[in-house]
C-alpha cells in the first residue's frame, strides 16, 4: 500500500535544486563542501540532485523519464539500517517503489541501503507516493527535516547561505539565478569578489545545460 504525500511539484524541486547547486558552486570553490550539487546526464540517463549538510544525513533526488525518486538518511532516525541489532533496510521503506524508479539505484556511489525514507513520483502522476512504513513510539524517518533543506525562493537561500557560509550573499543575485538569468563573471563576481570566475564557468556548464525541458 503506498501513502499520498504533498510536496512541491517536480519542476518546482527541479528549479530550486539547480538554482541552489549553481548558488553553492559559486559561493564554495571546494565541491566536497557543497551542499547542494548536481551531477546532469549520468550513464542511465538520470539527472542526481544531491543534498549534503556535512553531518551525515543525504538526500539523493533522481529525475529520469520514469519520474522522479527522492532517497533520503538521516543519521539519527531510529529507522537507519544501523540502528538495529542487524544491519537492515526498515521493512515498508521500498517495497512499493514502482521497478523502473528503483533501478535507478543501482549505483554503489548511491548507497542504496542507507536510507530512513523514499519518495517518488511516476511520470504522468499527480501526487508524491511513500510506501506504508510502521514507525515505532517516537521515531522519525528524517523526511520532514531533509525535505524541508530544499530552498525553494531566493530568499529563503539566501538566509540560509549567509549563515552556513559565513559571509554576505547578495539577494539580488541569488534572485537572478533563480530567475534563470544567465551565469556571467559580473555574476560570479557579486556573489563571491574572490571567486576565480572562469574556474566557475568551466564547472557550470554542465549544469546550465540541464534546461527546465529535460528529464522530469
């Protein structure tokens, strides 16, 4: 049985993640320390999304022609396969999850088994589906927390990035590329003056490539 879950709709997260990882790019030149990230037109033709506080919770979102698969781990929720006796995924996280999403998975690099939630949605669907998990007294699978790490407005990111990065983000800017404007040096340079701004635009081609038409 799978449970409806309400959340954003596809392009909505499509659009907040790409702002946020080109945002991240720019305001962090080391990409170990980014905390959002994109990684376009993998092998199986999925585009990753990948939320990362550096604490050990992540949230890894596929968009492929399938639809859209969202695994989540937080590290403290009772359901982490690490929290039992024996290492296990929790029974009810997957079992519902349509087979053409759950292949996309199968990639070591995407930790399949650490996993407290899944969320997916077909293509053509109106609503996010989760499969029915029994939760024991008192526990959290970490979806409300990781979910809510998607910035959805400019201002919302722009908060948030002044405080994780420790310095000033210009709002303005931040609007811009959430707007979809085009990333120039002029850019680059009002949000992060000490930003090597070709080493930038090398790295972000890739992700401006990713248009608002393709995958989900």
């Amino acid at each position: 049985m799978t449970i409806a879950v309400e959340w954003m709709e596809p392009y909505m997260l499509k659009n907040s993640l790409r702002a946020s990882a080109i945002l991240d790019l720019i305001l962090c030149p080391e990409s170990w320390l980014r905390y959002y990230s994109l990684e376009p037109r993998r092998p199986d033709g999925s585009t990753l999304a990948t939320v990362d506080n550096g604490a050990g919770d992540v949230m890894f979102i596929l968009f492929a022609r399938q639809g859209v698969l969202v695994k989540g781990f937080d590290h403290e929720s009772l359901l982490s396969p690490h929290a039992g006796d024996a290492y296990r995924v929790w029974p009810g996280i997957y079992d519902e999850v349509p087979a053409a999403l759950f292949g996309l998975l199968d990639d070591e690099a995407l930790e399949r088994d650490e996993v407290t939630f899944c969320l997916w949605r077909e293509q053509g669907a109106s609503v996010w589906s989760k499969g029915e998990v029994r939760l024991p007294d008192g526990a959290d699978d970490g979806s409300g927390f990781l979910l809510g790490t998607v910035r959805q407005t400019p201002d919302a990111y722009a908060k948030w990035a002044e405080s994780y990065y420790e310095m000033p983000v210009s709002l303005e800017a931040v609007r811009q590329v959430y707007a979809g404007a085009p990333v120039t040096e002029a850019l680059i340079h009002a949000l992060h003056p000490a930003r090597h701004a070709e080493e930038a635009l090398r790295e972000l081609e890739t992700i401006e490539r990713w248009t608002s038409h393709e995958n989900a």
